[in-house]
C-alpha cells in the first residue's frame, strides 16, 4: 500500500499515545483524518484543534465515506461496531504496529524497546539526535516536553520509534539500530511465560537490518542472539553502570541533578549532568547516547543536548514544588517501575517523607505481579491504593487492590477511591507526594495540584 495515495484515512482508538502519533503523521502529509475514542481527553482535544474529526461513540453512523485506510490498537474490543463494520465491508483494515512497521521500513530505524525505559529512552534518542546534528522524526509513546508533541518530522531519513512489545507489536519492525532496555515479565495474558518474552525479544532483534547495531543493557540474556548478529556483520554493543561498552560511572545526585561520568573506546565524559532522577534514568540516558552515537549524531554536542532535556509528560513529572511539599506523577505500572522512581525519590529527597498514590492497572497484571508490587510499595513511608483501573479487561473473582496491600509489610497504608482520594489526603501531612499507574489516575493530576497549591 502506497501511504502516499490516502486521502482519507479513520484511527480507532485515535486518543491512544501511538494512535495520536501516527494521526499526526498523516494529518501533516495532507490526509483526512477521522477517528473514534471512548472519552475525550486533553489528548482528543489537541488532535481536534489541529484539525482532525473525532467522535466518542461506538455508532457507524459517524464513519465518513470514501475512508481508504482503517487503523486500530488491539486494545480495541473485539466487539467493537466500528471495527466490526469495516471488516464486513472489506476495507483495508491494520493495525498500529504494522502502518508504523511500513513508515519506519521506508527510513532508516532507531528502534527503543523493553519492558521499561522506551519513552523516555525513545524521546531523549529523538532529542539528542536533533540537537547533534541528525534531523530524525520521531514517533514517541509520550509527549515530549522539549518537542511539545509525541510526533516530530524531520528532515533526514533517520526516524525514532517506540517498539512496544504488547501483542508483539514491534516484530513489524526491521530497525538499523536496535535499543533494549530490559526484559522483565510483562503481558503475560498475550506471552503466557516469562520465557516466551523473552524469546519474542530475541526475534526481534534477529531483524535488526544487515550492517545494523544491538544496543542492550549489560547482562541481559541475549548472549546467543548477539553472537549470531556479530556472525552475520552486525555490531553489538552494551550499557550499563559501572559496567558495559558504554560505562557510565561516579553516579551520584549534585545540586538537584543526576551527575556521571560515560566513557567507551570513542568517548569520555567526566561529568554528565542529567535534570531526571534515578539510577534508571542514567541507564535510559546512556542508551539514548548510544543510540546516537550509532546514528551519527555528533558528540560534542551530547553533554549539552543531555543537560537540556526537558523530559516526558508523566515520566517522574514533576506537578508542584514549594518550600514544603513537591509533587511528582509518573505511568510507573509494573512492580520494577514503581521500584525504579519511589528509589529516585528517596535518592533525590533523602529526608522526606514520600507518600505514594498507586492505582494498579489490569486484573491480570495485578494478579500475575501481586507480590513485586507489594515489595515494591513497601519502599513508600505512606502507601495509598485506589481501585484496579480494569482498561480492556473484566474483573477476575478475588483479585483487588487489597491483595496487594495484604501482602505489604508496610501496613500504613490506605484503600479508596478516586472519588475520596482528595479527602484522604485532607489528613495527611505531605512532603513528596507521587500518583503512578496507567489507567485514569492523570485526571487527578490538576485537582490533587490544586488541592496542594491552596493548602
């Protein structure tokens, strides 16, 4: 399919970060866009005000005529009438992962993918290349707060993408460089095995294109696949702290900052300064500056680039800063993400208090990572838990946001909901107060930041 010839294309499930991103693609190639969500969101909003057309009923009604391409997330019920509608009607119909797989095949590939890091490894990729010299367009799975948007095109033939994982989207990718973060158990309901994860991974990786690069944390399980790459002549490279191709070292917090030092064969940068918290974030950073490294951006320019990024909305965002409380939202969802920014609060604000709020999302999720998320948890002085956001899935008999808490050791913690969460904290004293979780819980962002600014 010629993505040059659509004149009008209809996303559904526009209002997803991936969705979003490759509408805007196509709106600024002169497309139509149409598209459908369940709920209108600042998101849906912006698309609207940049011209596209979007409704939030499930009614075929509001499919246009003359629509010559379907796109849709698998997150997409399968009962959905829309969806339902141009299958019966035999228009071509595809999913995200595969328009992205057909734009990016086009260009030359900047791959990020693992179970954690890839937006913020992905949007800091897509941020050093610009700024060192290397015009990429990026496709980004949140929104940049340097590029004010989760879509940027640019000039060269270079693009940024996020492989994501879920339904095994990112094996429609064929990147030229290939980033991985880590292989941590996730989507269990799609994979079944930690296992099967990891084999999934290693496919992906065996289409990194001929001449191209792996990029990959030190110690991860990949030693086979690497050896087979390095035989057929592609590079491979690994990260780390304190460890690694690409070393970072003398990892330590200065003046509210991450500091370290990164040497490899080709660089050595004695002091790095990075305005995101954690030791995660340094392992995000020196994979982006691997990455762009391997896609000719140039490196003097990186220190600088790095200390100007800006980073990701709900990425350890920081919402509201006095003298007396500092308030910080992340999409923390899996028990190794909420492990990774509670330690880069504690590591930032060593004599505070953090008071967490975490809505666990998915059953299954909640379920198969019950005890990584109470140990995770317990690192919180304060834990309160709202109720499992369920997104696509149906409730599964026992599984609740009191398992979790049943298995804390920390027992200061407190069950509600979102409709009693300002209540809640109307008695607590607050000094760092963190919201994670993927589900609804950002639509407590503004009035929790109200609450605190007029306390």
């Amino acid at each position: 399919m010629n993505f040059d010839d659509i004149k009008r294309i209809y996303f559904i499930g526009i209002g997803g970060i991936g969705m979003s991103a490759l509408a805007r693609y196509f709106k600024k190639h002169g497309t139509d866009v149409y598209g459908y969500d369940r709920s209108e969101t600042d998101l849906t909003r912006a698309l609207a005000d940049e011209g596209m057309h979007i409704h939030y009923d499930d009614d075929v009604s509001f499919i246009p005529d003359h629509v010559d391409l379907v796109v849709y997330t698998p997150a997409v019920p399968k009962d959905h009438a829309e969806l339902n509608w141009f299958l019966q009607h035999d228009l071509p119909v595809k999913k995200r992962a595969e328009v992205l797989g057909i734009i990016s095949k086009a260009k030359r590939c900047v791959a990020i993918a693992g179970t954690h890091g890839k937006t913020t490894t992905s949007t800091m990729t897509a941020h050093l290349l610009r700024a060192c010299g290397v015009d990429a367009t990026a496709f980004v799975g949140g929104i940049s707060l340097n590029l004010g948007s989760n879509f940027v095109e640019g000039a060269s033939d270079w693009v940024v993408v996020e492989a994501d994982e879920y339904d095994r989207s990112f094996l429609h990718l064929h990147p030229e460089v290939a980033v991985l973060n880590s292989l941590d158990p996730d989507h269990l309901d799609i994979y079944g095995t930690p296992e099967a994860v990891v084999e999934s991974y290693k496919q992906f990786v065996r289409q990194i294109k001929p001449g191209g690069k792996l990029i990959y944390r030190h110690g991860l399980p990949l030693d086979d696949v690497a050896a087979e790459l390095r035989a057929s002549g592609r590079h491979v490279f690994t990260f780390g702290i304190d460890e690694g191709y690409y070393e970072a070292y003398n990892v330590h917090v200065a003046d509210g900052q991450m500091a370290f030092g990164l040497k490899s064969s080709i660089v050595d940068w004695s002091d790095l300064r990075l305005n995101y918290p954690g030791l995660h974030n340094v392992l995000n950073a020196t994979a982006a500056i691997a990455a762009t490294l391997a896609a000719g951006g140039f490196a003097p320019e990186l220190p600088t680039a790095l200390a100007g990024f800006k980073g990701v909305k709900r990425r350890f965002e920081t919402i509201f800063k006095n003298e007396n409380v500092v308030y910080v939202d992340d999409y923390a969802h899996h028990p190794a993400e909420l492990e990774a920014v509670i330690g880069a609060a504690k590591m930032l604000w060593p004599d505070r208090k953090v008071t967490g709020i975490f809505q666990p999302h998915l059953y299954t999720r909640t379920r198969d990572f019950a005890d990584g998320f109470a140990a995770a948890l317990d690192m919180l002085d304060v834990c309160i838990l709202l109720d499992i956001y369920p997104a696509r899935e149906l409730p599964i008999p026992g599984v609740t946001s009191a398992m979790i808490a049943g298995l804390m050791q920390n027992k200061n913690v407190t069950l509600t909901t979102k409709s009693e969460l300002l209540n809640v904290l109307k008695t607590r004293n607050l000094e760092v107060l963190m919201t994670m979780g993927a589900g609804d819980i950002d639509t407590m962002v503004e009035p929790i930041k109200s609450f605190i600014s007029h306390r």
